[in-house]
C-alpha cells in the first residue's frame, strides 16, 4: 500500500512540474529549460547524496548501471519523446510513449524473473488506455517517424526504470538519484543555448519549481522502488498525464469533458487493481 501511494504523490509531483516546464520552456528551447530543471534538481539532491556517499561503496558494475541508467532515462528517452512531439502531435506521441508500463511489467520476466499477476499486468494496460482516451483523438496529420520516437522513448525509459531495481538494492535512493541528475545534467550541458541561460522565466518556473518537483517526484518513485518493485509502482507514476488534465482543468479553469472523466475513472480501477495483490 505505501508504495502506491509515493508512486501516485510522484506522478502528481511530475504532473504539476509539467505545468510549470510548460510556463518555463515559453521562450527558450526545451534543451535549455531542461538544463535549468536538471541543474536545480541536482541541487536539491546534492545536501542528501552528500550526507550519504561517504559510507557509500560503488563498484564498477553498480557504476556502470548508473550511466547507463541515466543515458537511456534522461537522454536517449527524453530526446525521443521531444523528437516525437516534433513529428506528430501530442494526441500521438503521448499515448505511444505512455506504453512503457506494459514493457516494464513485460520485460521485468525476463530481466528478474518476476512473476506477474494478472492485475499487475492489466493495471498497466488500462493506464495506456487511460491517457490515450484523454489525449488520442487521432486528429491532425502525423508522421510515422513521430510514432517510431515515441516508442522508443517508452522502450528506452522502461528499460531505464528495470535499472533502478538493481541501484537501489545496492545504493541510497539519494545517490541513486544524484548521481543519475548529475550525468544527465553534463549531457545537457553541450546542447543548452548559451544566450538562454540567463532568461528569467526560465530559471523561475523550469528551474526552481520544475526542479524541485523533479527531486520530490524522483526521490518518493525511487523510494517506492527500494519498498517493493518497478513493476509494482510503475503503473500509478505513470498516471502523471491524467493528472497533468486534471491540475490543468482545476489551475488553467480548463473544462472536464466526457473524454477527461472517462480517463479518470479507468485510472481509478488501475489502482483499484493493484490494490487487490
């Protein structure tokens, strides 16, 4: 029970950043707003990771894991999913990549030898059926290219999220975490634009508040992660979409339509069915 619920205070932390990465990102590039959360979400973590790392061992396997983790997370995955929304709509890049549940409650077999449930397995299909009722009206004119990314960054961030299993049994959640931040934030130094970095907005919305997000949301996910499986909490981080319609009708005064309220209540019995193992 307690790693449902820091799974779904992760997807609403992660649903509330959207809100402000979308405030922060309104004049400047996605590279650079994501540099801005990045950096401040390494911030946050770095007082904790401090505290932490001298009675912390990592040998070359755990380190290797660890940037692999962070590439196939933070840089192969998130570029995808931003090559995907350049090449269709969000109608279809966000129900394709939304997917990753179901691979990685698919792929956890294979990986850990994990035996799943019926309800583990049908709790992460209705969360794909959830957020493509809300988002996929199959409207607007795409290119296959886009489905293709999007994808491949739900395949590249289940297989990012199956790492954390193995991080979090042999490293505190909070190295875990900075260290993944950490690489990530390098990566995107070489792609930030350079005259963006002092924009306001930017450093306001994308940095401070997406970054703190970014560091609860990460922070309880891994939490739940080290408590019980990805595969066990995957589905209801995985709800952030839903509740990124639900905080936009409620902060945006954006209308609830059939489509919102039908997505709400299959979330609903997602949950409902984890509960049940």
């Amino acid at each position: 029970m307690i790693e449902i619920l820091l799974s779904l205070i992760a997807a609403i932390c992660w649903a509330l950043n959207g809100i402000a990465y979308r405030k922060g990102v309104a004049e400047v590039s996605a590279f650079t707003a994501n540099f801005h959360r990045t950096l401040f979400a390494t911030l946050f973590f770095l007082p904790l990771a401090l505290f932490d790392l001298p009675k912390t061992e990592i040998d070359f396997n755990t380190a290797f894991v660890l940037v692999i983790s962070a590439i196939l997370s933070f840089y192969i995955g998130d570029l995808s999913y931003f090559a995907a929304l350049k090449r269709s709509p969000v109608s279809v890049a966000l129900p394709a990549s939304s997917t990753y549940p179901v691979y990685v409650v698919l792929l956890s077999t294979v990986v850990y030898g994990a035996k799943i449930q019926l309800n583990t397995f049908l709790s992460a299909f209705l969360v794909f059926i959830a957020v493509y009722v809300i988002y996929g009206s199959g409207k607007g004119k795409f290119r296959s290219s886009g489905l293709f990314f999007a994808l491949l960054a739900a395949f590249s961030w289940s297989l990012a999220i199956l790492t954390l299993d193995f991080l979090t049994d042999r490293l505190p959640v909070s190295v875990v975490a900075f260290t993944r931040m950490l690489l990530c934030l390098i990566l995107l130094s070489f792609t930030v634009k350079r005259d963006e970095i002092k924009r306001r907005d930017s450093l306001i919305y994308a940095g401070i508040f997406g970054g703190f997000l970014s560091f609860a949301g990460i922070a309880v996910f891994l939490t739940a992660i080290k408590v019980s499986s990805s595969w066990n909490v995957v589905q209801p981080s995985a709800t952030s979409p839903v509740f990124s319609a639900i905080l936009g009708s409620i902060l945006l005064k954006e209308r609830i339509d059939f489509r919102m309220a039908a997505g709400i209540g299959i979330i609903v019995i997602s949950i409902l069915l984890l509960l049940l193992q």
